[in-house]
C-alpha cells in the first residue's frame, strides 16, 4: 500500500499538469461568475478579463511545463529518470563535484530548450487566433 500512495505522489507531482490544468481552467471560467456574485454590479467596474489572463497564463506555463517533461521523458529517458532521482537532489547539493554540476546544467539546458522551443510552437499556433 505504501509504494502505491508512494507511486500516486509521485505522479501527482511530476505530472502536475493533469490536475492542475483543468483545475486552472475551472478557476478560469468561474471567476467572473464569483466576482459578480460577491461584487455585484461593482464588478462590472472592473475589468474581469485582467484576472481570467492570469488564470490562462498559469494554464499554458503548466501545459508547457507538463509537454516539456513529457517530452524530455520520451526522448531523453536516462536523462527524465536523473531528474527524478535521489542522485539528482544529491547532486544539487553538492555542486563542487567535478562531474555533479555538469549533470545538473545539461539536465536544466535540456528543460529549458523544450520548453521555449514549446513555447514558440505554441505561439506560432496560437497567433493567427489571436489576430482574428
């Protein structure tokens, strides 16, 4: 029963993206149905499209975030399960080994070049929508 509540943990905090999106998402449509109820007519004072963008925003960094793991996972598996590991913690904290920070820097280069190379595709997607 451990390693299962163990292994559910873990996928809830790698995955983040599969509980956290459509709870964003919810957030994202109930927030002006909240602002009225509690507001009334002095919501509509304020512009309720400030704070749905930020909801949305906080949507595409963990859909970015949860497709750049997914793809490190995929393409790089040695490289997605160091990530994961006790090894990787370790190696965090003892950065003057001579081969601890080289591992740390390619494992944080190789996530950052998925998730901007993410995020241009993403954008390339989303720019004719936003034009229309």
């Amino acid at each position: 029963m451990r390693t299962k509540l163990a292994n559910f943990y873990k996928l809830l905090r790698v995955w983040d993206g599969f509980w956290s999106i459509p709870l964003l998402l919810c957030i994202w449509a109930l927030s002006d149905i909240t602002g009225r109820f509690y507001f009334g007519d002095a919501w509509a004072g304020y512009d309720p499209s400030i704070f749905q963008s930020v909801v949305i925003a906080a949507v595409l960094v963990s859909s970015i975030n949860t497709l750049a793991t997914g793809g490190i996972m995929f393409t790089f598996r040695d490289l997605y399960q160091y990530m994961y590991s006790e090894q990787y913690k370790t190696d965090l904290d003892n950065l003057e080994n001579n081969g601890a920070w080289r591992r740390v820097l390619l494992s944080k280069a190789v996530y950052f070049g998925f998730f901007l190379l993410i995020a241009f595709v993403l954008k390339q997607i989303l720019t004719p929508f936003a034009t229309a």
